[in-house]
C-alpha cells in the first residue's frame, strides 16, 4: 500500500529530544553587562528628551533589561508619569532603566 505524501514527509520532521535546550544554550551565550551609571550631564540631556515624547511618536530606546542594554524601535503607545514607565507598542519599560532615547522625525 502506497503512503501518502504528508505522511511520508512527516516522518523527516525535525524533532527536539532535549526540550528547552537551545534556550538555555542561548541564555548562557548572553554576555552580561554591568549597568552604566548616568553622568549628571548625561542625565539632564535625558530628562529633557523624555520631556519631548509624546504618545504616537516614533523612538529608538536603549535600555536595561536584566543584564544587558538592548535597543528597541518604535510607537509610543503609553507614558505613565505616576508609575514612570513608558510603552513602546506592547512593551512595558521602566524609565529609570532607559540609558538612551533617538526621537525619529522623519517617520511621517
């Protein structure tokens, strides 16, 4: 009886023996890097870009996350002065964690 082609193709699925593996293989290629610690300067010129955004903007972000800086690009979709926290489209992120803002201008 001939096999069908789904059936046959299935049978050369990859399959993951040792789930959560490469996960775990990935998190220990992580480099961790200390937190940088803001000059007055620095964070005076910050505070000043933070006062420009508005909802609807579109911002590249470099900030904070665990043990690394990572950048983000995007939509300000929400600014929370009380809990001082800013959302780029679905991300939540704490503004005393944000270490650099590029407001885009030219994104209309």
């Amino acid at each position: 009886m001939a096999i069908k082609k789904a059936d046959r193709a299935r049978q050369f699925m990859p399959f993951a023996a040792l789930t959560g593996y490469y996960e775990v293989i990935k998190q220990r290629e992580k480099i961790i890097e200390p937190r940088k610690e803001l000059s007055e300067d620095e964070a005076e010129i910050l505070s000043s870009k933070l006062s420009k955004i508005q909802k609807g903007m579109l911002v590249t972000l470099t900030y904070y996350k665990e043990d690394c800086y990572e950048t983000l690009t995007g939509l300000v979709s929400n600014i929370d002065s009380i809990y001082r926290t800013i959302t780029i489209v679905k991300t939540k992120i704490a503004i005393d964690d944000i270490y650099d803002i590029e407001i885009k201008l030219d994104f209309m």
